[in-house]
C-alpha cells in the first residue's frame, strides 16, 4: 500500500506518467471495435425484455417446492407455447415469468401448472401485467434517461465548458451502448433494475470524468501565457494525476458489485441480482475506461483545434526545437522557464512582504549595547 501510496504521489507530481493523449489513436479505434461489437450482439440478438414491458403472468409457487428449475421451465413452456423465465427464491418457491398472456390464458396456464407440479390452484399466486403498462414503464425509462443526459450536458457546459460537455457525452452514450449491447450478447432480462443500474453506473462514470476534468480545468488556467505545455501535454498530466484515485474508487465499488454477480447470482442462484449487478459491473468498468482513456483525449482534440492553442503549440515546439539547437534536451526549456517562474513568484512574494527601502537607511542601536553592567549607562 505505501508503494501506491508512493506511486500516486510521483503521478500527481508529474515524475513519471504514461502518454494516454498521444496514443489516443490506439483507444478510439479499441473503443469503436467494443462498441461495434455491442451494436452487433444488439441487432442479432436483441434485449430480453422483462415482463415488465412487454407484459405477461408471474406464478409464484408455495414454499420448499421439489420440482428443480429446469422442470418448471419445461412445464411453463408446454402449457403456455412461449418461452418461461423461472427463479428459485430464498424460501423455496418457484417465480415463473410468462409473457405475451392474457387473463384468460393466464387462469388456463395456472390449471396446467397445478397439474404439473402437483400443486393445488389455489397455492399457486398469479400476477398479470397488461401490456399498455409495460409500454407506459418502457417510455419512463427512456424519459428518465434522455432528461439525465440533458442535464449533464447543461451542467458540464456551465460548470466546465462545451467542449467538456460534448466528451463527457460521447463517453456516457459509449458506455451506455457497451452495457446494453453485454446484456443483448449474455441474454440477461432487461428489468426496472437494469434501467436503475444504468443511471446508476453513468452517475458513477460522470463523477471520474468530472475528477479529470476538474484537475484539467485548475491546470490549464493561463496556459496561453506559458510556452511549457501544450493543451493535450497539461490533459495528460491531469489523467496521470487523478490516475490512481480512479483506479481505487473504481475497484472499490466494482468489489462488492462482482460480490452479487457472481457470489449471488452465479453460486447462489439468486438470478434477480443478475438485473441490477451486470449493467453496475460492465458500466462501471466502462466508465473508468471511458473518463481516462475517451473523454479527456476528447477535449484535447477539440481544445487544440482553436487558433489560440495551434499558436501555443507552435510556440512550445519552437522554444524545444531552439533549445535543440543550442545542444540542450528538450525539458531544459522547460526547467529553465519552470526555474524563472519560481524565481518571479518568490520575489512577488518578497515585494508583497516587504516592501523595498530606496536609498540609505539608519541601523537601530544594538539592543545588547550596555547590558551587564550595574547602571545600564553607556560609557
């Protein structure tokens, strides 16, 4: 730990770092091959709508049933024609998820379940959802999520800049088409709690992206008055500076997500986690990829398209290829200048605490003059 620690602090200094900006290149073309391949998955496959919006019957069995999940399922199938979804809950019983069912086929599915798993009709609990209100839950859920986007675009742009807001955009639909497209590909049921996972895990990428971009915006003020850094040098140093701080909060709350995935809905069975904890799990992975290696680059992309930052680019590279000239590496430029700002700041500094006496000045008597003898008088 105190090596990270250590490791941190030599990335937020700027004593060693990694080259995102200039590779840049290399995560666009591996962030459009995963989102080409989740837009495949989605259109061959499609979303596994749950019952909730596309409406159906849910039969929930008494508890301690001894028919297994995949008898249940075959019975479900047989007596309704469609597909079945079926769960084992914590107490035992059995949730049977059935869509495309009216009240009429419903109460005839139930007759046939009762039969099958030797369970009286009565014991057996049966749920409709018509089909209108799962269209009504599917149009909220995409009401909610363009209404989230559009304010996180107004408050980057406000709080940052447009630019920002555009590349915090770009990576929030980025990771939004990954977690979509994982669920087409994996085949989980798309519920209520996915679309609550979804919010949940663009909340979690904007808070990384805002982190980067907070420490960009602190280091880019001024930058035109300096011939040190170009624009996509300072985004750079500031992914590196709030590198390790990304990578932590990040794996901490990928841990305890991975806990429901695979403990809960894997080991356990409980295959209602799998809802909410896949699109927290992908998304939230996403989302720290996205705010290092897609967002920040972004800005540098649009910031150095601006006349203002070519001419500071032109400047940097000429004051480095002058210092080549003379024989010098190119960071004794870059020292030197650091050098000569420091050096005008601590005497900003003096001035501001002292102002400077021109002319002659009178020194004060010693205070240790006539001390120690019996009168205190000087000879």
């Amino acid at each position: 730990m105190g090596k990270l620690g250590n490791l941190g602090a030599r990335l937020h200094h700027g004593e060693i770092g990694y080259d995102f900006v200039k590779n840049r290149k290399l995560w666009y073309g591996i962030s459009i091959l995963i989102t080409i391949t989740a837009i495949v998955g989605l259109a061959v496959r499609g979303l596994h709508m749950g019952i909730e919006f596309q409406g159906g019957a849910v039969f929930t069995t008494p508890k301690n049933m001894s028919a297994s999940v995949s008898q249940a399922e075959t019975y479900a199938e047989e007596a309704s024609g469609h597909d079945a979804i079926v769960q084992k809950l914590g107490d035992g019983s059995l949730r049977i998820q059935i869509s495309g069912t009216d009240t009429a086929k419903s109460d005839q599915i139930k007759g046939q379940l009762s039969k099958d798993l030797g369970v009286p009709t009565e014991k057996i609990n049966a749920d409709l959802v018509g089909p209108s209100w799962g269209d009504q839950i599917a149009n909220k859920a995409w009401q909610g999520l363009g209404i989230f986007m559009v304010l996180v675009v107004i408050y980057l742009a406000i709080a940052f800049e447009w630019r920002m807001a555009i590349a915090a955009f770009i990576a929030l639909v980025h990771d939004i088409t990954i977690t979509v497209g994982i669920y087409a590909l994996v085949g989980f049921e798309v519920t209520p709690g996915t679309v609550i996972g979804l919010l949940t895990i663009l909340g979690y990428s904007l808070y990384d992206t805002v982190v980067v971009f907070d420490s960009l915006k602190e280091q880019t003020k001024d930058i035109t008055k300096q011939t040190r850094w170009t624009y996509a040098e300072i985004a750079n140093r500031s992914i590196n500076s709030t590198l390790v701080r990304s990578i932590n909060t990040t794996v901490v709350a990928l841990l305890p997500v991975g806990g429901l995935l695979f403990i809960g809905g894997g080991v356990l069975g409980a295959g209602m986690l799998n809802d909410i904890s896949l699109s927290l799990f992908v998304g939230l992975a996403a989302g720290a990829y996205s705010s290092i290696f897609i967002a920040t680059p972004l800005v540098a992309d649009l910031k150095e398209a601006e006349p203002q930052m070519k001419a500071l680019k032109k400047r940097v590279l000429a004051k480095r290829a002058q210092a080549a000239a003379k024989g010098e590496p190119a960071e004794s430029a870059v020292d030197e200048e650091r050098y000569a700002d420091d050096e005008a700041d601590e005497i900003d500094e003096t001035d501001d605490a002292a102002p400077a006496v021109v002319g002659p000045r009178n020194q004060p008597a010693s205070r240790t003059r006539g001390r120690g003898r019996p009168s205190g008088k000087r000879r």
